[in-house]
C-alpha cells in the first residue's frame, strides 16, 4: 500500500536512507517510515508518496513512488 510520507530528513544510521511520518505515526508516540534515496532528493518538509514494502514492530519501510 502506498501512503503520503512528511519527509523529516537522513537517517542518523545511514545517509543512504531518509526517515518520515505517514498521517498516523505521531510524534514521539508511534514510529518512523524508512525509505531509500529517491531519483529527486527531497527537502525536509515534503510530502512524498512511499510504498510500503515491510513492517517492522514500530517502524515502516518503504520505497518512494514516482
């Protein structure tokens, strides 16, 4: 399924990986969504489409749509 992502930045793991929010994980209560580098780097603060690949227990993880 695919789902609108608010984009928060890199990971702190990895520069390769982004992290966000979908409308349902708030902050500081829920986890975060996982996603690789899309073609287009985004900016903190965009809304991106991901497709959501993996549960994890707390945490999505997905790849961006174009």
């Amino acid at each position: 399924q695919t789902y609108p992502v608010l984009v928060m930045g890199n990971s702190e793991e990895s520069d390769l990986v982004y992290i966000g929010r979908t409308k349902f994980q708030a902050p500081e209560v829920d986890g975060l969504t996982y996603f690789g580098i899309p073609e287009k780097l985004p900016q903190s603060g965009d809304i991106i489409n991901v497709r959501i690949t993996q549960a994890l227990e707390y945490d999505l993880a997905g790849e961006v749509e174009l």
